[in-house]
C-alpha cells in the first residue's frame, strides 16, 4: 500500500508540475504572441502531433503493456518508430515546408518512446525526473530562441528540448538485440493500438485543423486558449491514466481511485462554468471568445475522466479492441458535429461538438462494461 501511494505521488507531482510548466508557458506564449499568432502556432503543432502519432504507430501503449509483462521488444520498436519518423519528418518538409515541425516529429518519437519504456517498468520516480526536465528544457529552449530568431523559435525549442533523452534508447539497443519476431508476435494489438492512437490524435488536434482555414488563425487562437485551461483541468485524470494503465496490466484494478477521480471531474468543472468570466477577462483581456469557449468545454472534464479509467481497464486487459471501437463512436460523432456546428455556430460549435463527442464515447464504454462482453 505505501508502494503504491509512493508510486502513484510520483506520478502525480511529476503531471502536476509538467501540466503547470505548460500552462504557465502556453498562457505566457498567448500573452504575447495575440490571438493570430497563437492560433497559427497551434495550428502547426497540431500537424506535428498527428504526423508524430502515424510514425508511433501504437509502439507507446505497446511498450507499457508488454513491457510491464516482462518482454524484450523495446530495441525493435525503437527502430521501426525512430525509422518511420525520419520518413515522416522528411515527407512534412517537402508538404509544409517547415524544418521545425520535422525536428519535432523526430524528437517527440524518441521521447514518446523512452517515457513509455519507464512507465512499462514502472520506474515510476525516474519517468517523473524525465517529464519535468523536458518540460524545463522546452521553456528555456522556447523562450530563448523565440527572442533570438522569433516565431519559428517556439518550434525548434520544443523539438530540441525532446532530443536529450536519445541515451535512453541508445542504452536500450546496448542490452536487448533487435528482434522482429518478436513484435510479430503482439501484431493485433499493435495494430488496435495505432488506430487507438491515430483515433486520440485526431481527437487533440483534428479540431484545430478545421477551425484555422474555416474561422481563421484569430478564433483558432481562443480556442486553443479554452483548450489550454481544459488541459490544466484535466491534471488529476491524466495523473491517473498514467498510474492506472501499467496496474491494470498487471491485475490491479484501483477501483476506488478511479469512482474518487471521476467525483472530482464533476466539481472541478462545475466551479469552472461559475470561474471563467470573472477570471479570463482580467487575465487575458485580449482573448474575449474564450469565456464561452471554457464554459462549454469544461463539461468535457467528465467523460474525458470517465473514458480514461475505462481504457486503462480495457488497455490492461488486452481488450485493445473495444477501445479502438470507442475511438471509431468518438472520430464517427466528432468529425460530423465539428463541420455542422462550426459552420452554424463558429468556434463555440466547435467546443460543443467536443463536448458531445466525449459524452457519446463515455455511455459506449459504460454500455460495454456492463454487458457481457467484458
């Protein structure tokens, strides 16, 4: 029980203090960039992610799981990710024409991939070094080349501040000789896993994507600033996710940890809806759309935590199929209802498709879970 509690307080300072570096970083950022600026810096991370998550391929949630379970297949998914971002790194440079968002897709890769190797181990404590000091490095690299060479500064700091942790899967190939016949093996789950993957990063960025050529770079950018605030309440649940994924792998459901987490949603985005237009206008002055944008939004605390405790469960379970399900309900009800209520209702329609998207992928999993298929 105190392994437990040490462990999961790692995780929970580490998440706390990476989400606050962030926030203080993003809402600096917002502060002096404007909402055009923003919104186009957004908008070319979002791309990023995307690319990054087809070069993943499921190999993060494939390493926790099979990790966690005592396999040797970390060398052979550092090569085929590592491999496979280069590739996407130099097809995004040949589309956008943009050198930054290349170095990120190559740098979150390799950072994706050693943070998952940690959590597949459970070296809990050394994932929570890890994740504070890339979160330091971003800011310091951001800010830095951001005053030296300007806007395209913010990219190359955060894909730089990724690199330094290249030794881990350097250290990896020392130990473990690559092995395809193993990864071979664990091809179904890996496929769900990628689909799962693609699915969630469709789910982060997909939205942004519609709104910068629909509504323009300027609403996009307090969007994102609604996003921004959603993130820093999403804290506790990813603090969670993080903890429960690798327990459930491994036969520990936490089923007390998880009612408590999803309680806590439900406060933290009531205060919000009565918080947000008597703080947002006295801190971001500028950013007059976010008010809404935060109070719809914030409803989505909810479901986000409720969806999150089930693909822990399913995940860990080696029921990868039933998230991919849950992903294709959410990417089914998501992609129609952000085209329809964005073009009848601007940005404000874009929150609340995200909104309805996250509760329809929430009654799936709870319908689910009480069926007879689990």
């Amino acid at each position: 029980m105190i392994k437990k509690f040490k462990d999961l307080s790692s995780i929970g300072i580490s998440t706390i203090v990476t989400t606050a570096i962030g926030a203080v970083f993003w809402f600096f950022m917002a502060s002096i960039l404007g909402a055009e600026k923003y919104g186009e810096v957004s908008y070319l991370i979002s791309i990023g992610v995307i690319a990054s998550t087809f070069a993943l391929a499921g190999n993060a949630n494939t390493l926790i799981v099979y990790v966690s379970k005592g396999d040797k297949i970390q060398t052979t998914i550092f090569l085929i990710s590592i491999t496979a971002s280069v590739i996407a790194a130099v097809a995004l440079f040949l589309i956008v024409d943009n050198i930054e968002i290349g170095i990120y897709v190559i740098g979150y890769v390799i950072f994706s991939l050693a943070i998952a190797e940690l959590l597949g181990k459970k070296l809990y404590a050394e994932y929570a070094k890890i994740l504070i000091t890339q979160k330091i490095l971003m800011v310091g690299l951001s800010v830095g080349l951001f005053y030296t060479i300007g806007f395209q500064g913010i990219l190359l700091g955060i894909a730089l501040s990724f690199f330094p942790y290249s030794f881990m899967l350097y250290k990896g190939f020392k130990k473990i000789k690559v092995d395809f016949g193993t990864v071979k093996k664990r091809s179904g789950f890996m496929i769900n896993s990628f689909t799962l993957d693609i699915a969630g990063a469709f789910h982060g960025s997909f939205d942004k994507i519609i709104i910068a050529p629909m509504l323009g770079f300027a609403l996009l950018g307090n969007y994102q600033l609604g996003i921004q605030f959603v993130a820093v309440l999403n804290i506790i649940p990813a603090v969670i996710y993080t903890y429960t994924l690798s327990q459930d792998a491994s036969g520990n459901s936490n089923l007390m940890v998880k009612k408590a987490i999803i309680l806590f949603s439900v406060i933290i985005a009531g205060l919000s809806i009565v918080l947000a237009p008597i703080l947002l206008p006295i801190v971001f002055p500028e950013y007059k759309e976010a008010v809404e944008i935060i109070q719809i939004m914030c409803l989505a605390v909810i479901p986000i935590t409720i969806v999150s405790t089930y693909v822990s469960k399913f995940l860990g379970s080696g029921n990868s199929k039933i998230v991919l399900i849950g992903s294709g309900v959410y990417i089914g009800i998501q992609v129609p209802t952000i085209i329809v209520l964005t073009t009848m209702f601007g940005v404000n329609g874009t929150a609340a498709s995200i909104v309805i998207a996250n509760f329809v992928h929430a009654i799936y999993f709870i319908l689910i879970n009480r069926s007879k298929i689990v």
